[in-house]
C-alpha cells in the first residue's frame, strides 16, 4: 500500500467514500472499470483530460489529483461491532475519516498532535494508567473537563459530527502514522452519551495499533471512565447516602451520564452489582435512561469553523479555502459551515 502513488490512493478514498464501486464511476466517468483498477492499482497513471472526468465523476476539483502530494493512508477504524452494520458503509465512513484528516490538514496546517501513543501490548500498563498519562499531557490534572471538544481539539484532534446512523456506530476515530487523529461523532448520539463516545475514541486512537475485538472495547471504556472522572476523585467525592438524586450533583461537576456515573461507580467497587443492577432498572424503568435530569450541554466542534471564519474575515473565499482543502465550493461550504443537527 505504501508504495501507492498519492493520486492512486485518493482515487480509491474518494471513489469509497461516494459509495462508488469501479463499475459505477466507470459508468459515470466514461472510463472503464479496468483502467479505473489499473489506476487505483497503481498500474496506470491518466492524462489531465481523463482525470477531469473522473474528478468530474466524483464532485471534486481535478486539482485534487493533479496536486495531491501526499499518500492516503486507510483509516483504522475502531467501532462497536454490529453484525447488521453492512461492510461497504464501514469502508464509506472509514474513508469518509482519512479524507478528512487530509482536509483538516490542509484547513488548519499540518500539526503534529500534543498526544502520544500508548501501545498497552508492550508494557504492564492499563487503561486507567494510560488515561491518567492523557490527563498529564494535556495538563488537566485531576480537575473535571468542562469542554471535552475543545480540550481534545487544542490537542491536534480534529472532532466532526458526521451521519453516522445508517451504520449503526455511534463514532469512529483513526490516527494515520503521520497527521492528527480524526474522531467523527455520529449526529445521532444524544448530548448525553457524546462525551463519553469522544472519550472511547480517544482512548481508541492513543492506545489501539488494530481495530478489533471486544477487549479493546472494553479497554476504550475504562480509558473513557478514568479519563473523564478520576476514579481517585470519584472515591473523594461519593456522596454518604448514594442514590440516583444524590449523585445529581456528581453529575453536574463531571458532566458524566447517571447512566456512566454507575458504571464508574461499580468498577471502582462503591457500588455492588446488585446496587447497579437495581439502579439500571431504575433509570430505565422510570424513563430517566432516556431522558435524565440536569442534562447534559451538547458541546459543538469548533476548531475548524473558528478557523474557516478567521480566513474568511480575512478576505479569504470560500472558493479559495475549498480549492486548498481540495473540495468542490458547495461541498466545502455544506462539511465545514453548516450547522449539523
Ligand atoms: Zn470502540
């Protein structure tokens, strides 16, 4: 793969990232499918004409091949496996992720992350440990996050809401060798879940080499538990008479779901599982699990817009700010300035 030209890697990443197979931008670019798999193969370069067409095809300007510097390198894509999520939108959205950590690039300059990596197979460490590690290098202490976007955003991570519910994943991140980690936060993750969702991500990115399997879910859980709420700060700060109304304002300060806030509890063993249990029952019985008192705020990616605007109030255009992120004006215009629900 790393021998692929730039152009022929983002060939493929565009073509994935339509829903396209090679017969369907054959038939729309007038191109066969066999020189469309010679290409991406890397077997074949085309002529300015034909790249046109095919950038034509595709919705995005030929520059984006003619100029593309760099090789794309596939995400690796960390979700909760569902059996009835189909592959081929696993395959859109991953490359959905290594476009847009190209185009974060080139919106926001190429940086280098403040994160590190910590690869768990290595040591004796755990995710707790790593977490802990996380909170250091971005120098939070022990002190509750108040803006979790931007916290991992002055990071180098680029944050997206992105439509992720066809797939059934609430989220996915990927963290190329080179460039920053991408996370995209399904718009149908209520504001509740959102933080926690971002805090698996990110466990995903600094601690994981290869998406798969059930412990790494469960590693990315306990990442997010400890890095979003100490578990030194929540034995400190357990109420005397726990109960769903008493740990309300636990959940205020640490802007943590009662329906995580449990969990967190019975991993540290304040509470038994009977206890969980029963409050589990609770919350959804009652239908707090849907809807919990003192929600949560929504928290809104902003490093991108803020970005774009600052450009744009410098006498930037639009037009000049897609053509750097390689995109069409319109699609440039409806990714990074439209509101997403
Ligand atoms: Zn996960």
């Amino acid at each position: 793969m790393n021998d692929l030209s730039p152009r022929a890697s983002l060939l493929e990443t565009v073509r994935l990232s339509r829903g396209l197979t090679q017969t369907a931008l054959a038939e729309v670019s007038g191109l066969s499918q066999g020189t469309l798999s010679k290409v991406e193969t890397g077997l074949l370069d085309l002529d300015p004409e034909r790249w046109a067409a095919v950038a034509d095809a595709l919705g995005v300007p030929v520059e984006a091949f003619l100029e593309a510097r760099a090789t794309i390198v596939p995400a690796r894509v960390f979700h909760r496996k569902k059996k009835s999520t189909p592959k081929g939108a696993l395959t859109k959205i991953a490359a959905d992720a290594a476009l847009m950590q190209q185009r974060a690039d080139a919106i926001l300059g190429h940086a280098r992350s403040e994160l590190r990596r910590h690869d768990l197979e290595e040591g004796f460490v755990t995710p707790q440990e790593v977490a802990q590690d996380v909170r250091s290098e971005l120098r939070l202490g022990q002190a509750p996050i108040s803006d979790l976007i931007a916290t991992v955003e002055a990071a180098g991570v680029t944050v997206l809401r992105w439509p992720l519910e066809s797939v059934q994943v609430d989220a996915i991140a990927t963290w190329p060798a080179e460039g920053r980690p991408v996370v995209l936060v399904g718009e149908h993750v209520p504001a509740e879940r959102q933080r926690f969702t971002i805090a698996h991500e990110l466990g995903h990115a600094v601690m994981h080499n290869d998406a798969g399997g059930d412990e790494q879910e469960r590693q990315a859980d306990a990442f997010a538990g400890e890095f979003l709420l100490p578990g030194r700060k929540l034995r400190v700060e357990w109420p005397a008479d726990p109960s769903l109304e008493t740990l309300l304002p636990l959940k205020r300060r640490w802007k943590i779901s009662l329906a995580a806030l449990i969990r967190r509890a019975q991993d540290e063993a304040l509470i038994d599982d009977r206890t969980y249990r029963e409050w589990s029952i609770r919350l959804s019985t009652s239908g707090m699990h849907r809807r919990e008192p003192d929600p949560i705020p929504t928290e809104q990616p902003q490093a991108l817009m803020r970005t774009i605007a600052a450009a744009l109030d410098g006498g930037t255009t639009i037009d000049q700010l897609a053509r750097k992120a390689h995109m069409l004006p319109q699609e440039f215009s409806s990714t990074f300035m439209e509101e997403h629900a």
